[in-house]
C-alpha cells in the first residue's frame, strides 16, 4: 500500500460518524469551559484560528495597557562586562587598591573562582567623566555614548541569580538557570504576534570581539521550549550567507519552489485537520516563511541603498559581521517590524587584562550603540523602540590575582533607551566598592516586568500552562521599575 493510501485510510477511520460527533463535542465544552476558567486560553485559541487563516496575532490581543513600544533591540554583551570600567565610577575602590576587602561584604557570599582565596581590592582602571546636560559619569573611552547619555536611562543597581556564564545567560534570557524554558523573545512574539510580513517576529545576531575570549553561545538561548517552535529566534548570520540552506537549489525557480512549499503544506494541512498537532501548524507556517524569506533576506542585507552619511555614522562595514555591522542591521529589521532584535556581541569575560579588554571593546561597541540610538532617533523611530544594553553579569572589585576580575551578581550596570523610558537618569546605586547593590535593586525578573509592561503586557497574565502550572516569563516574581519608567 502506497503512504498516500495509507494517510486516507487513517484519516478515514479517525472520522467517522460516530467520532466525529463525540470528538465536536468535547471540543465545544472544553473550550466553553476553558473560557470561564481562564480567558486568556480563549484568546489564544482565537489568535491560532486567526494565525491559521493569515499570520500570527498573538495571546495578548488587545494588549492590557496602552503599549509604549512596538519593539526591542536587546544588546547582549556576552562574557559579563566590568561595571567598574564602564558605567559605574567608584572612587573609594581605587583608594583601596591592594588592600583586603571588608569581609563584612564578602563574607557568606556566592563568589566564582575566588572562593577560598585573598581577596584584595581592586581599583578601576580607566578614567571617568561626565558627559552631557545630566552630568552622568560613564568611562571616557565611551564617548560616543556619552554624546547620547542624555537619552539613557543607567541602571547601576541590577542583580542576578546565577554566576556562570551559561546558567546567566539563560537567566537572564528565559527567567530560569534552567534550560527548556522559553527565551523573553519567544515569549514577545507569543503575546504579541510581529508586523513583520516576510521576515520572523525574532532575530538574533551574533558578533566577535577581536580580543579572543569568545565563548559559545547556545541556540537554547533564543529557543521557544514548550511554546511552539513557530516562536522562536531565527539566528541570521552577519557575515557570509545569512541563513543556511535557505537558496534555492541550482537550477530550481523561484516559481517551482513555490510549487513545492504549496505541495508540502497542502499534506501538512490535511494531516493536522486530522491531529490538530501545533507543530504542524509550526510547520506550516515556517514553510511559508522561509520562502518569503528566500527574497526578503538578501533584500535585507544589501545596504547598498543605505546614505553614505548612514554608514559613516555607525563607522563598520557592512557584511563584515562586526557589532557596528549588526546595528546598522537591528535598524533595517525593526523598519520591517521585527517585534525583537537580539544581538550578541562576546569577549567581556576578562578574568585577565580587563584594562586592556575593556579598551578594546570600547572600540568596538562605542560608536555603533551611538549609531543606533541616533539613526532611530532620526526616523522617529526612537520614541517606539526599547533598546537594552546588558551582561548576564557583571565583575567582582577584587582582582582574580592578576589584572583581571571575577564573574559577579549581587550588583552591576546595565542601561536602557527608548519609548517609555526617563531619559538622562542614574536609576539605582551600589555600595562605595561596587560590590552590592544597595539602592533600589534590579533583578532580572523586574527587568523582564517592565520590558513587558512597555509592549503593553501585564506580565503575570503572560502564562502557559506547562506541567500543571502557570508558566511566565518572570516566574513567580518580578515587579515594573516604575522609576525608571516616563
């Protein structure tokens, strides 16, 4: 018996009369009483319906609060930059280099590789300044942030659970140390579907720092978990093909790979009116986009068009796979209405030679988080966007015996910039050495609070059922940042 007979004949004896009716039923009752006990499944089931016949709408339709932001670019610095070379001048640390930090601080406390060791002061190694009309004092090799620092907001108070890089990215992506939990990305695009037509609802880019500290990092932590697979990140290479496998084999018509696609999801249609499987409805829709992809990426790519005065401002070159080059890149997707842009740029992780390395990434970061706070700025399009500049931690105020610094949790900087957003502020505070955070702790789940309640969401009423019970992207806590917020 050949495979398409045998589809017919199963699918025949899954729809009799008898089970048809039974099976319609259930489903009517079910979903009346889904709706009574929690709205939100309703909702959902209304958006696939609607995602099924055109594009995916989203949980979160209407969004619970007047959304501030249409999007996020979310700029990860993989390794875990110093906030004591960056964006947070501790002058006391510097008084007291050398010497034995106050075991009152450290004592009892979560350190990485310094467990057991001497632990001495260690000052910051480049200088600070103050930059615009606010005053803020950041790190003078970041000039050109500091040009836009009004337009900022700091936070020097941020906190995190985990101490390693892995366990903190995924924290700091997903709300768990855990993986198979879904990433903040999958969970926007979720609640809220994507204006993009031809492109995913989330893109991530990933650069390399030049000073070889290059961790990997795992397709887990743009990864959707148990929200369908439609969801999550599409990883687009900066350099090079941008997708693998995406051209069209030799010889094959942009015309006959159509043919295929309608051919395939034809079949797929029919199977899942059979199982009602959301992994063929996934694959579906996945089919579909790679093929609209097929001519919108290589589109999104040439920046042939891009004004010469555009290139220069963000100071790379395009396609050459450069933090600068993924910025000019993060623009041209949010202009096409992806709903959120991550890009990871690595090589902070600076155990050895921080000075040096913090030097280095300052050339290579500056410029182009300038670039891209103007360049939004200039098309109005600043006023819609959430930027989020972090690490999945921040450095100790001890040295790991040399020039370098340890992997750090209980207080470090990150900032933001954006629709929503108080512009010019230093939100938050950590103790004289940097150590603690001591005024108005951040965590991560507060910060995912808020990204939330920009977009428009409540975050407690983001969930999915999963292993009996209400999973979110905050967990069980989390609260908005209300002053850091217009």
């Amino acid at each position: 018996m050949n495979p398409g007979s045998e589809f017919r004949q199963f699918a025949l004896q899954q729809q009799t009369r008898r089970a048809f009716l039974g099976r319609a039923s259930q489903g009517v009752g079910m979903l009346a009483l889904a709706s009574l006990i929690h709205p939100a499944l309703l909702r959902a089931a209304t958006a696939k319906a609607s995602a099924n016949k055109d594009k995916w709408t989203g949980v979160v339709n209407p969004p619970h609060f007047p959304p501030k932001v249409k999007r996020i670019i979310w700029l990860s610095m993989a390794g875990g930059p110093s906030h004591l070379e960056t964006f947070d001048p501790k002058p006391k640390l510097g008084e007291m280099h050398g010497k034995p930090m106050p075991e009152s601080m450290t004592k009892g406390k979560q350190l990485a590789q310094l467990q057991g060791k001497e632990l001495l002061c260690y000052g910051p190694q480049l200088k600070f300044r103050k930059f615009g009309k606010s005053g803020a004092e950041i790190c003078e090799l970041f000039e050109h942030i500091g040009s836009v620092v009004d337009d900022i907001c700091i936070i020097r108070s941020m906190t995190t659970e985990a101490i390693n890089h892995d366990p903190a990215h995924m924290f700091m992506n997903t709300g768990s140390q855990i993986a198979g939990r879904p990433s903040m990305g999958a969970w926007v695009v979720y609640g809220l579907g994507s204006d993009a037509e031809e492109l995913p609802g989330f893109v991530v880019l990933t650069s390399l720092g030049k000073g070889g500290q290059n961790q990997p990092i795992a397709a887990r932590q743009w990864a959707s978990a148990f929200l369908p697979s439609r969801f999550q990140g599409v990883h687009l290479r900066g350099k090079g093909d941008p997708v693998l496998y995406l051209g069209a084999p030799p010889g094959v018509t942009r015309e006959q790979q159509h043919d295929v696609v309608k051919a395939v999801n034809a079949i797929n249609s029919k199977y899942d009116a059979v199982v009602d499987d959301p992994e063929i409805s996934t694959r579906i829709a996945q089919y579909e986009m790679a093929f609209q992809m097929q001519a919108s990426v290589p589109e999104l790519i040439d920046t042939r068009n891009e004004p010469q005065h555009i290139l220069d401002l963000y100071g790379g070159k395009p396609g050459d796979g450069s933090f600068a080059s993924n910025c000019l890149l993060a623009r041209r997707l949010a202009e096409r209405g992806v709903r959120f842009i991550q890009l990871y740029h690595k090589d902070w992780d600076h155990h050895g030679g921080v000075k040096k390395g913090i030097t280095l990434k300052a050339q290579e970061v500056d410029r182009a988080c300038m670039a891209l706070i103007t360049d939004l700025k200039q098309r109005g399009m600043l006023e819609d966007t959430l930027i989020v500049w972090a690490g999945e931690f921040g450095r100790t105020p001890m040295s790991q015996g040399g020039d370098g610094r340890d992997h750090h949790n209980a207080g470090f900087s990150i900032w933001l910039c954006g629709g929503g957003i108080k512009p010019g502020l230093i939100y938050g505070a950590t103790d004289e050495l940097g150590y603690t955070a001591v005024e108005d702790p951040v965590d991560v789940h507060d910060l995912h609070a808020t990204m939330l309640r920009l977009l428009g969401i409540e975050h407690t009423r983001l969930t999915v059922k999963f292993q009996g019970l209400d999973a979110r992207l905050t967990n069980v806590s989390g609260k908005v940042i209300e002053g850091i917020l217009a």
